[in-house]
C-alpha cells in the first residue's frame, strides 16, 4: 500500500498547473485590455505602453471620426468615436503663450490628400508632443513627461497650472 505520491506525479501536477496559470493570465491580459475604453486621459498611457523602438503616433484624419495607432509607422488599432472635428490642440511656451496648433496634410498610401483632425505621436525616449487638447468643454493637458495626462476645465486653468509648475521649478 502506498502512502505517498511519486516525484514524477507531483512534477506533472506542478506543470499542469504552470500550464493553467500562464494560460489564465494571459487570458485576464487580454479581457482587460479590450475592456479598457481609451480616451484622451489614458490614450497617453497606452501608446507609452506599446513596444516601439522609434514612435507610436495616434493619426486622426478628415472628420476624427476613427483615429489609427502607428507602431514604427505599422498600423496596429482604429479607434471609433474617440474624438470629433470640435477637437483643438494649442502649443503653450511659458514667453510667447498660447497658440492653436494648425491642421496639417496628410498623404495616405494610395497619395491621396487628407486633412489631419488630430495627431499626437511618442517618440523613442517616451517624450510625446508638449500639447493642450481641448475637446468638449475640458482641456487635457499632453505636456508633461512623467505624469499622466491632467483634465481642466478650461483652457485658463490648465495655463494657470503650467505656469504654477514653471515657477516652482524655477525656485
């Protein structure tokens, strides 16, 4: 009569086991990113999360209708209804102010014209465009490095705060 469980068993229960966790957890891993909804708070976030050796861009073209995520200039996701035209970027610098960033142009791969409603792009170093969003009725603030993206409620308030930051680095 035997009483205990031979090495060979227990390895094959722990592989088993190994096996079923990994596939669980990868599982979770995908659930959980599908399920989180990207917005101009965390659309930061995520693009300094993918795994990029030059830059992840966010291309929103004509009416910002859907936006394209670009790693190294590869097309990965479409987001749908992340913006509308109402959207306006302004570039802040501390001695000239503030001013609005001007649509470009853009040529798709078939060089047909297309106008850009909104862009943002992370460099290699995880620096990203230095920028104030504002889109319905709040402001979004693109121009820190470390921090995640802050909301305002007004384009004032988020100047207020950039230049509040500025003289405390100043001292």
């Amino acid at each position: 009569m035997r009483k205990a469980f031979s090495l060979i068993e227990l390895m094959i229960v722990i592989v088993i086991m190994g096996v079923i966790y990994t596939l669980s957890v990868t599982s979770f891993e995908q659930r959980s990113e599908e399920f989180t909804k990207l917005t101009l708070l965390n659309i930061k976030e995520f693009m300094k999360n993918q795994k990029y050796e030059k830059s992840v861009k966010l291309l929103c073209l004509d009416d910002c209708k859907s936006c394209d995520v670009y790693v190294d200039n590869v097309k990965i996701k479409t987001l749908e209804d992340l913006l509308d035209d109402s959207v306006r970027v302004y570039r802040y610098e501390f001695l000239s102010g503030t001013r609005e960033v001007l649509k470009d142009i853009y040529f798709n791969e078939e060089d047909v014209q297309e106008d850009i409603c909104f862009s943002y792009s992370v460099d290699k170093q995880g620096v990203g465009d230095q920028v104030f969003v504002e889109f319905k009725e709040s402001v979004y603030d693109f121009t820190t490095y470390l921090t995640p993206t802050k909301k305002y409620a007004s384009l004032e308030s988020a100047i207020e705060a950039a230049e509040q930051l500025i003289q405390e680095v100043n001292q």
